[in-house]
C-alpha cells in the first residue's frame, strides 16, 4: 500500500492538470464519468494516502489501496484495470487497480486536515490528544490508524518505532510522556525522510527495521511478528526496543 509520501509524489506528477478542463473519462469505475467530461480541475488535495481530484461542486476521491497505481499521459497497464481515466489537452490522468468515490464538496469539510502527517496544518497536541483517549490501544495500531496519523503506513510505523526504541505491542497508556512526545516527532520527520529517499530511489537502503533480518544496533535477529488489530506486519528488536 502507498503510504503519504508516495502520495505525495503522484500529486506532483498530477498538478499539471490543475486548472485543466477534462475531454474525455473512461474507465470501469463505478461512478457517472460523464459529468466529469467539460469540467475544469480546480485543485487537488490530499489527506494521508487519499487523493481528491476538486471540481465545481464535486470531487473525486482515489485511494489506490494495497496494490492501486497511476500513469500519466501513457497507458501501459491493460484496460481491466483502469478504474479511471481522465483526458486533457495536456494528457492524461489514469488510475488502476484502486477505490475511486464520486463525492460533494461537502465532503471536504468533514476531514480532519491536521491529522495529515505531511500537510502543513498537522497539528501535533491534537494528535497527543487522540493519543490520550486511547490508553489501551497499541502503539503500532495508533501508527496505522488514518484518523490519528494519516498517511502513515507499515514502513513508516516499523522505522518509527526501531528509532525511537518502543515495542509495537507496547500500550499507549504505559508510554512515558518523553515517548508520546518522540512518537509523533518522528511519525512526521520519518515521513520526510521517507519522500526524500524515495526521490533519490534510495528509501529502502535507510531500512533498520522493515524486513530486515538482523538489529543494526545489537546484531540480534529481528522479532518479525503480526502485531495488534491493525494484523499488519512489525520488525523489531526485543532488545533494543522496549515494551511498555
């Protein structure tokens, strides 16, 4: 599954149709496409790993899921797996194997835009708050849950928690006040490094944790284990990282 940063790379290739009118959409998705066709793309928004493609008074919402992907201007992927295809003078927009949702406008009001780990408007106390009213819950269910940390996805959670040296299966409730605090730094600054690797090609050469076979610190072998009700995945070192 993308996670937001590789989100936010596909934003870039796509901002070139801003302000461009649609000729033509296709594709198997299950929506009116043809109410699409002679309207102008006013902005393109995103809100972790969903993407909203903003017209007069409709949007689009892609998710591309575990294994959606785009293309832009060139389709080399076959037909049954276009979910959506929408034309321009300046090219093409096509997204495969991925949930795409006709919405109002009206939608938009009720995201909580500061919960986007790479928007500007993140807000991070209203992020520990959250964190607060969910003692019980796992931290590496917290890293995965959208409406706590959007955008974050099985990499980043795995390459937070080696860093900041807490067990996934640890509880939030049992984390000292200094680990909240590192938590929710590093979901963001990971985030970062993860768009910056991944514009060099270089991301998984930064792995510690994330299907790695042994600790980088203690050269133990790492735990790999489904963890939490997330049933996601984790590495991690039993000696390194703590269980609170």
């Amino acid at each position: 599954m993308p996670e937001g940063p590789s989100i936010v790379l596909m934003k870039e290739d796509l901002d070139k149709f801003v302000g461009e009118k649609v000729t033509t959409a296709v594709g198997n998705a299950k929506i009116d496409k043809d109410i699409l066709v002679g309207k102008t793309l006013k902005e393109i928004r995103l809100y972790g790993k969903q993407t909203y493609l903003i017209f007069d008074e409709i949007n689009i919402r892609i998710h591309l899921l575990m294994f959606g992907s785009y293309e832009i201007d060139e389709q080399t992927k076959p037909d049954k797996n276009l979910r959506l295809g929408l034309s321009f003078k300046n090219g093409k927009m096509l997204f495969f194997t991925c949930s795409v949702k006709l919405l109002s406008n009206d939608f938009l009001e009720t995201i909580d835009w500061e919960a986007d780990v790479m928007s500007d408007q993140w807000n991070p106390e209203k992020v520990k708050s959250k964190l607060k009213s969910n003692p019980e819950m796992m931290v590496c269910d917290a890293l995965m849950n959208q409406d706590i940390f959007s955008g974050v996805g099985n990499i980043i959670k795995n390459e937070v928690l080696f860093r900041i040296a807490v067990q996934p299966e640890s509880l939030i409730g049992n984390l000292p006040a200094k680990k909240i605090n590192e938590l929710i730094k590093e979901s963001r600054n990971y985030s970062f490094d993860f768009l910056k690797w991944k514009r060099e090609f270089t991301l998984k050469k930064h792995w510690k944790a994330h299907h790695q076979k042994n600790c980088p610190k203690c050269g133990k072998p790492l735990t790999s284990k489904i963890t939490g009700k997330s049933k996601r995945r984790s590495f991690y070192c039993e000696t390194d990282q703590k269980l609170y």
